[in-house]
C-alpha cells in the first residue's frame, strides 16, 4: 500500500486519541501563548469529534510511589525531585480545559507507550479504528511515540507512512 492514497476516514475507521493532557504536564505550561493554543486546538479537534461522532481516547500515566524502578535498571526513567502524575492526585488528573465526556475512553499507562500493558489496542481492533488522529501537549516525544507504536501495530491504514496531514486535512474539510 506504500505510495497508495489515504482511503477516506470516516466514522467507522477513525479515533482521537489525546496524549498525556495532564496537570503535571500541562498545568504550569498553560501561561504561555503557545501552550494556550495547543490547548484550544485540541479542544476544538474534541469537539469535533463528538460532533461526527468518532471515539475519544485520552491516555494519562500514572506513577505508583511504592512501585519504583531498581536502581540498576532504566534509568532514563527515574527524574530528580517529585514524582509526576502520581495515582490519586490532582496531577495525574486530565486538565479541566479538556476534562472527558462520559463516553469518552481513558486508557492508563504506566511507561510512555499507551500500547505497552494497556487495553488501547485492544478497544481501537474492538471499535474498527485504523486511523488515529493523535493530539497532545509534547509532539516531539510522547505524541510521536503513540503514532510510530500504532504504526508498528499496522493501525494506521497498514500504509508504510504515517499520514497525519491527511487525515487533519480530510476531517477540516
């Protein structure tokens, strides 16, 4: 299929997934003009999708305290300070500009893959959904991260090429 068009998105094959639109992400970026966009980019891009309707999928990590990681092993994961989106707290919360609707799905993540132990690929193959829009806060890390693993799983149209430009362009259209 390389090189083929983009077959047409539709309700029955699309989704919007939204990445890690937490409070220990977001929140404190909120001052700023630009994260102040991004967020009512994704707003809209919410809206639209309950319009059409397609499935809203929010991921959000959360950390257990009493479940660190061994010292010898990875890491790259461990941060200096407080532990971030931490289970229970207001920080591993959505926040409240993009808070989800009650058909909305919440998927919860322990590592920064949503596929990795998590029910995301599973519910996507249950709703028929091959083509994701993917939004959220960090493009160059935890966004691009969910679409180069949902590419890997053959979700996006089984092409050799993640299409996201379509796909934003079909649905504006």
């Amino acid at each position: 299929m390389k090189g083929s068009p983009l077959p047409p998105i539709g309700r029955s094959n699309t989704a919007l997934v939204l990445h890690d639109m937490q409070n220990d992400f977001i929140k404190a970026s909120l001052a700023k003009p630009a994260m102040q966009a991004v967020v009512q980019r994704t707003r809209a891009l919410i809206d639209l999708a309950h319009s059409l309707p397609i499935p809203v999928i929010y991921t959000r990590v959360e950390n257990d305290p009493a479940m660190g990681f061994p010292i010898e092993r990875a890491p790259y994961l461990r941060r200096p300070g407080s532990p971030i989106c931490v289970r229970g707290t207001d920080g591993a919360e959505v926040i409240d500009e993009l808070k989800p609707a009650s058909d909305d799905y919440i998927v919860t993540k322990v590592r920064s893959s949503a596929f990795h132990e998590t029910k995301l690929e599973t519910l996507l193959r249950v709703k028929d959904a091959w083509i994701l829009i993917v939004a959220g806060g960090s493009t160059n890390w935890g966004v691009e991260w969910l679409a180069r693993d949902a590419k890997s799983l053959m979700i996006y149209a089984g092409s050799n090429e993640i299409q996201v430009t379509h796909i934003a362009k079909a649905l504006l259209r």
